[in-house]
C-alpha cells in the first residue's frame, strides 16, 4: 500500500510540474536562459519499478539518442578483476566500490568513449533535464529521436522511403562541457555516463541478459564522472563516475558475466528491465 501510495504521489506531483511548465508564458522549449537551472536530484518515481536511480528500461524507445564530445560508459563496471574477452586477451578492471563516504552511492572506474550514445529516460538524474525532456519526448521518449527510431529510420531508407524526423532531446544539451569544462548534468560532472555499444567488440556475449535477484547494484546512467589523470594531470582514457546505488533485482548481460556476486565491497553497474507480463 505504501508503494502504491509513494508511486501515485510521485506521478501526480511530476504532473503538475510538467502542467505548470507547458503553461508558463514564453517559456522555451529547453533551458536556454539563466542555465543551467539550480542542481536537484530527481526523487521521482519515472516507472512503477523505482526512481531515476533504478534505471528502469521499458521499451528501446527509452534510450535516446545523443551525441557529446566525451561521455562515460559504465555498463562494464562492476568487480576489481580483468574480465577476459575475445580471443582469451585481458581487458581493463573496472572496479564499481561502494563509496567510503556515501553507503549510498559507488565509486566506479568506466571508460571515456565521445560521439553517440544513448540517454535512458527513465534514468535522468537531474530534476529539470527529466522534466524537460518528458515535456518534449513524451514520458517513455517515443517523441524524440531514440534508439528504436534510428532502427526504422535506416530501414526506410533502405526502400527509399524518407524517415520521419524526430526532435533531440533536451537531456542530450545537458552532456556537454561548458567552457569551464562541466556539464549542466550535476555540479563538478565533467562528463555523464551514458550508454553506447562503443566497446563491444572487445566483450564476449551470451544470448540473454542475466537477471539477478533483488541486491544493491549502481545506477549509474545519467551519473556525475570526472576525468582519472595520471600523476601528471593527463587523462588515462578512463572516467571516475560516483553513481547512486539501488535495491532491486537486475540485469548483467548480455556479457560473459558468469556471477552476481562482485565480491564483498564491490557492486555491479546495472540496471532493469522487467517482465512484458508485469
């Protein structure tokens, strides 16, 4: 009952946010003035499942597409030993550690990729970027150019059909550095963590995502990462994000990942995406 009552409040004030923000008078269609707006963490309920910080995927269209100069990729984070992948050869620890200062949030090592990637909707952790683009995209991103479209878009072209063109979404304006070198994302965030299958050639793949049953993971999409350097202030190629952590069941695949156990301060970057017949 408590569930059911904190999902229909969270909807019903996200509501009235949106209403009073379509309503206001010569209020642009993204954050264009006074920008970015104070940061506050998104608490909302975004699905049935859970917060921002659950990252909940429901439908391809979820995942928008963007593109920035750097972003960070998390989705192989998790335990401190090398993972092996193709052709038997080692690749980089990517350890996920629950933060000695926050219980609440883990410390994880991802990689620095740039160009496209993919911004879950449900996932966005800033409160105004969420509502904005909910206001544009819709409330599961089907308005606005997303993974699923970029599919039909390259199949219409293929029979010279002409696709349909589709708005970017307000949350990609919020990946990119400013000239003081942050993002609007969330205070101190020189790159987000975002999405993309830049690395996964390198990564062997079962059929299936591996569901694990409810346990602390990180949700990292849409967190705040900085730049690792080196002792000479260089940049490694890796990124050092502080996601939040959520309770929940979880998915770890389709990767060669073989347990749901990540060892005893470790935790595994992931996210959900539940049943067709919940």
């Amino acid at each position: 009952m408590k569930t059911a009552f904190r999902n229909i409040l969270g909807l019903s004030i996200l509501l009235l946010l949106m209403f009073s923000v379509a309503r206001a008078e010569n209020m642009p269609e993204v954050c264009t003035q006074d920008c970015p707006a104070p940061f506050v963490k998104n608490k909302f309920w975004t699905t049935q499942y859970g917060t921002a910080s659950a990252n909940i995927i429901l439908s391809s269209t979820n995942f928008l597409a963007c593109s920035s100069k750097s972003y960070a990729l998390c989705y192989y984070s998790g335990p401190d030993e090398k993972p092996t992948g193709k052709n038997g050869k080692k690749l980089p620890s990517l350890p996920c550690k629950t933060s000695k200062d926050d219980p609440n949030a883990a410390d994880c090592r991802c990689y620095v990729e740039s160009g496209n990637s993919y911004v879950d909707i449900h996932s966005i952790q800033n409160t105004e970027a969420y509502i904005e683009t909910v206001r544009i995209c819709g409330i599961n991103g089907e308005k606005c150019n997303n993974m699923a479209s970029e599919i039909l878009a390259k199949l219409a072209i293929r029979r010279g059909r002409t696709p349909p063109t589709l708005a970017t979404a307000p949350v990609c304006s919020y990946l990119q550095a400013a000239s003081n070198g942050i993002t609007a994302m969330a205070p101190k965030a020189e790159l987000v963590s975002t999405f993309s299958f830049a690395e996964a050639k390198h990564y062997t793949r079962t059929k299936i995502d591996h569901t694990c049953i409810p346990a602390p993971y990180a949700g990292c999409m849409t967190a705040s990462c900085t730049f690792e350097r080196n002792q000479s202030g260089e940049q490694t190629g890796y990124a050092n994000c502080h996601c939040p952590i959520y309770t929940g069941p979880f998915q770890i695949g389709p990767t060669d990942r073989k347990t749901c156990n990540t060892g005893p301060n470790n935790v595994w970057s992931a996210s959900y995406s539940p049943p067709k017949n919940q």
